[in-house]
C-alpha cells in the first residue's frame, strides 16, 4: 500500500471515528438527568430493572406511574432532587463517591431548619410535623434492621408513604378517610399478611373497609403511625390502653377501677390488657360464637393467664366467666349488684361523714368558745379527799397499750398498700408503688399487715370474751361495757345541746359514745374488709363456688370501705383524740404511757371518776406519773403518727378528687 493511500484510510477511519463520537455524545445529551429522562426507563413500560443490594442479592425496582406521581406533593420537584448520587443517564448509571443517597428525614430536616430562618410569618406546620414524625420513626421499631436484610430497617418512610406518590391529606377531609381506609392494606399487603387477614375479619376491619366507618380502628390507631413499638414491650402493652380508650372512653375507665387496669395504670404490664381478652386483631363481638370473649370461649380466654403453669397464679373456675371486667355502678338493668352496693356505700359514707364532721365542728366551735370565756367544766370537789394529786388514773394496760400500736401500724401499712392501689390514676400513685417494690410485692406486704389486723382482732376478741365469761359481776349494759346502752344515746342528744349553748356537757363515764362506735366501727371493717379481701386474694377458690359478679362487689365494697376507715381514722379519731380545743397542743399520749392526770381524767369522764370516788376504790386505780423519758418518747411518737396519718389523708385526698376526675 502506498503511503497516500494508506494516508486516506486512515483520514476516513479518524474521521468516522469521530463522527461516531459525536453521535454518542448527541444521544447521552438527548437522555437528559430530568425527569421525563428517568421516567423514559423506570415508568415500568419497558422490561423490569433490578439492581444489587448490599445483601450480595438483587431487588427489582418498582416503577414509577406518571399518573400517581403527578397528584403527590413531590410532584414538582427533580428525581435527582432526592437521588443526588446519580450522575448519568446510562442504564447503570455512575454514582458520586462524595454524595450520599438522600434519605426523607435528613431532607425534611434541612427544609424545616431553612423554614425556621425564613419570617415568622411564614407557617409550615406540615413540615414540623414532618420534622417531629421523622425524629419519632428514629426511635421506633421499625428504624431497627431487618432480620432478613440486616442491611435495610424493617421499613422505611417509602415503605408506607411511596416517595413518588407522598400524598396525606389534611385531617378532618373527605380525602383523608380514603387514604386511612388504606392504611391496613398497605401495613399488610407488605409485611403483615396474617395481621391483615385476622383484621379484614374482626368488627374494626368489617367497619372500616366494607362500611366505610372513618372512626373505626385502623393499624394505625393502635400501634401509633412513626413511633412503632415492639408490642412485647412493656411501653407498648401500657401504651396500648389507652390507645383503645380513645375510642372506648367507657370502657377503659371500667377497666381501670379492676385489678387488671390498677396495676396497668400503676406502670406495671403484666395485668390482662385489652388485647389479652379481645386480642389484638380478631375482635369479635360477645356474642359471636368465634370470639375470645363469647361465654363458650372466656373461660379458657380467662386461663391464658390465670394459669397453674405461670408463678403465683392458679387456673380460672367457673366463676371467672361471670365476672364483668367493665362493670359501672349506675346500670342497673346490666349490674344490679353493683348499682344496689354502691348505692348502699354512698348512702352509708354521706351518713358517717355528715354526722360526724358536723359533730366535730360544732364541738370545736363550742369548745373554743368556752375556753376563750374562761368556762370549765363543773368537777366534784376534792376537799377533804385523801387523793395525790400527783398521781395519774391508770387507764390502759400495757397489753391494750401494745395492741393499739401494733393496730396503728397495721392499719396505716394497709392504708398506704390499699390505697396506692385503689387510687392508682393519681400522679403520686405510681411513685409510690415503684418505691415499694411493684404491685406484688405491694400486695405481699397488703396481706401480712391484714393477717396482723385480723390476728390482733381475733387476740382481743378471745381475751375480751373468756374474761367477761368469768366474771359474774360483769353488766353487759353497765357502765364499763363497751355495749352500747340508752345513757349514749342521751349523752349524744346531749352533747348537741351544749354544742348550741342550751344545755351543760354530758359528764362522760368510762367509754364515751363516739369512743363506742370507733369501737365497733372495727367490728364491721374487719368482715366487710376482711372477707372481701379474702375472696379477691383466693379467686380461684371463690369463683369455684361463687359466681363472678362477686369479685365486682367485693371489690367495691373493699375499696369503699377502706377509704371510709381511713378518712374517720385521720379526720374524726384524730381531732376527737388529738385535735379538739382541749387537747392542744397534740397529741394525746394516754394510749402510749397508759395513764392520764387526775385532772384530765376528772375532765374526759366526770361520771366514772365520781363513782370510783363514792365506792371508794379511785385509789386502785392510781399510780405514778410516767417517767419524763416516757413522756418525751410518747410525745414524739405520737408527732410521727400523726404525721403520718396526716399525710396518709392528703394521698387519700388527692386520689379521691383525681379519680372523680377533678
């Protein structure tokens, strides 16, 4: 080949080889980075794209509808807005080494933080909500990586939302209960089929897809839409409660004066919630002969948890399925014996309270009053009587003396533990609960401190009785028996008397009779308190002979038999013992030394002192003053209990107000 011919081929090579050149770069030009040049290969109308994961598998893409994108709030913007990595057009394309893929909250982020220095003026609630969700999703248990795909989160926002089709409506619009009516199929369709199927089949699926019920439940309403919880979780299963309570206020509040609800609202998950009765996605009716809670099926629904196979728990009997876990007290016609029993506490309460308050404020007026005028009470004159006015009148023996104490004690441990539980919605509730240990161990030491109050009850009772038995000179209706007789009732008719000034105070004998009715007071809390609280601590046992509505009753006229006690005990006993005029300051120590002066004495029970006077045997009864260590101790323990009790009265307080929801 000649040098000039071999000069022109290579010309026409170097020349076509341009030409070629050329044409490739006119056609990557024509392909350009917008989005009618992506949409050309992923609008799915050509074969499908798969590309590799981190997993060393292949995912295909799924494409992308024009029509969909078009109606969703990123409509407008660029496919390169969100994918900044991508830089070319070729079916593999390059990416930048430097540039991250975007992800939704880190974007979102960057708008809110420019919105924040735009003018206040400028509202983007949107976005801050977006902002907010996005922070919550970081938390939830759908931002931990996936079992399969250690690589990947268990689901992402386009996972829910599709990043192309992003559209929520505002709440309150036609256009936003079609988009909720779609929520199970897009939780199910992906990942949870078997929740979806369960769904489709309860009442909440049969209201919200096929009856278009936009207020019945949907996935989300239950398990929050970005703050996902694993539902073994005990935030979850706490949490949970109250998710369905907005929906059925009636019920969750039902469900929070049981033992279940108490100890959920204390904090605590292991009580039965609502899905362990209901479940969580096969909610059926009562009456449907497939649903948890049908008569047929609520024992063994019962015995899911109520089980000898779990620690410290028994199986259900017959008398579980009668139990009404959202019994009220003001529908007869369902819960008749729940409507009688409250009416019949009410009435007691308001008759207790009333009388004695206003017993007490009219004393207090009156006692003040004459203290303030200089008036006493006429005593027998002491003259000419061989009597030590140093001495003291001996009123208690030491046995009583260590009876009252270990009574005190009991019962202020059972105020505390009972209580806590009864009022457990109130915010100091749950505080005091975790101090002391959880529920169980709260109602540990519930039933050791009732075992002392009972044991204490039944000592007294015993030593009380085989001592009046053997004493044949003993007078049931005398005047050293605690029987009530017709001198109370005088004495209390009295005793309003002087109150208004028309008449003098009654001159006491040995027991009073408000010291009378605290005395037998105890009689009736001991079986009403103690036989409820029997029957609850042992259900298995009362629901073998018993039918459930018991537990209902027991349980009520528990918990509204101890707040009665304990609001007399810490306002009644202690302002006639420790807080009447003539007691200041307190308190009164005569059931801690036993003794009082002869000067109290002859105050508080003119009409005993003046028959041991006359009989001659007062001074039997006499003995030294207590040692000043005695006195001292005393005193402070009394401050201590009494504080206590005080304190002990403003939880009470508190919970009682917080429960009537004031």
């Amino acid at each position: 080949m000649t040098i000039k011919r071999f000069s022109t081929v290579a010309m026409a090579t170097l020349l076509l080889g341009a030409s070629l050149v050329w044409q490739a770069g006119a056609m990557a030009e024509s392909v350009k980075l917008d989005n009618a040049g992506c949409l050309s290969c992923h609008d799915g109308k050509k074969e499908k794209i798969e590309v590799p994961t981190p997993g060393d598998e292949t995912r295909t893409l799924e494409p992308v509808v024009i029509d969909k994108m078009q109606k969703s709030l990123h409509s407008k913007m660029q496919c390169v807005d969100c994918h900044k990595e991508i830089i070319d057009s070729q079916a593999k394309h390059q990416k930048a080494k430097d540039v991250k893929p975007a992800s939704c909250p880190g974007c979102h982020e960057k708008l809110w933080e420019s919105a924040q220095n735009e003018a206040p003026s400028a509202k983007k609630d949107r976005l801050q909500l977006v902002v907010n969700n996005a922070e919550h999703y970081k938390n939830s248990f759908h931002a931990r990586p996936d079992t399969d795909n250690p690589w990947r989160p268990k689901a992402t926002c386009s996972d829910c939302h599709s990043s192309h089709y992003f559209h929520v409506p505002p709440k309150g619009t036609p256009q936003r209960d079609a988009w909720r009516k779609e929520v199970p199929n897009t939780c199910g369709e992906k990942c949870h089929e078997d929740q979806l199927e369960s769904f489709v089949e309860s009442v909440h699926g049969e209201e919200a897809l096929e009856k278009d019920n936009a207020k019945s439940a949907v996935c989300t309403d239950c398990h929050s839409s970005h703050d996902i919880l694993n539902t073994s979780s005990d935030n979850f299963k706490l949490t949970n409660v109250n998710a369905c309570g907005t929906c059925h206020a009636e019920k969750l509040k039902s469900y929070a004066d049981t033992y279940h609800g108490q100890v959920n609202r204390l904090g605590f998950a292991y009580t039965a919630r609502c899905s362990d009765c209901h479940t969580g996605h096969s909610v059926l009716p009562a009456d449907n002969k497939d649903s948890s809670i049908h008569p047929k099926n609520r024992l063994k629904t019962c015995q899911k948890c109520h089980s000898d196979k779990k620690p410290g728990m028994r199986t259900a009997t017959a008398g579980f399925v009668s139990f009404a876990p959202h019994a009220t007290t003001h529908d007869f016609k369902k819960y008749p014996e729940m409507y009688i029993t409250s009416k019949f506490m009410v009435a007691l309460l308001l008759v207790v309270f009333a009388y004695f308050w206003t017993h007490s404020l009219f004393w207090f007026y009156r006692e003040w009053k004459d203290r303030q005028q200089g008036k006493t009470v006429p005593h027998i004159k002491t003259q000419g009587l061989a009597i030590d006015e140093t001495k003291h009148f001996r009123r208690f023996h030491w046995g009583w003396r260590v009876a009252h104490l270990s009574l005190i004690l009991a019962v202020m441990t059972l105020v505390l533990t009972g209580v806590t539980v009864l009022y457990a919605q109130s915010a100091w509730a749950p505080v005091v609960a975790k101090a002391l240990g959880g529920p169980k161990v709260m109602g540990f030491i519930h039933r050791i401190a009732a075992a002392t109050f009972v044991g204490l009850f039944l000592g007294h009772l015993i030593y009380v009785l085989q001592k009046l038995l053997r004493d044949k000179t003993f007078r049931w209706f005398g005047p050293d028996s605690l029987v009530p007789n017709w001198k109370d009732l005088g004495d209390a008719l009295d005793m309003f008397k002087w109150f208004f000034g028309k008449g003098d105070k009654p001159k006491f004998d040995r027991f009073t009779y408000f010291e009378k009715f605290d005395y037998w007071a105890v009689f009736w809390g001991v079986n009403v308190i103690g036989w409820s609280g029997l029957m609850l601590a042992f259900p298995h046992v009362t629901a073998q002979y018993l039918p459930g509505w018991v537990f209902n009753v027991a349980t009520l006229f528990h918990g509204e038999e101890a707040f009665l006690a304990a609001v007399f005990l810490f306002t009644v006993h202690f302002f006639n013992n420790h807080f009447r005029p003539d007691k200041l300051p307190p308190p009164d120590i005569v059931m801690f030394t036993g003794t009082q002066s002869l000067a109290e004495f002859r105050h508080e029970h003119p009409a005993q002192y003046q028959r041991l006077v006359e009989s001659g045997e007062l001074g039997k009864h006499l003995v030294d003053a207590p040692s000043t260590a005695m006195t001292v101790g005393s005193k402070l323990l009394g401050l201590v209990l009494l504080a206590i009790g005080l304190s002990l009265l403003a939880l009470v307080s508190v919970g009682f107000f917080s429960h009537l929801g004031l």
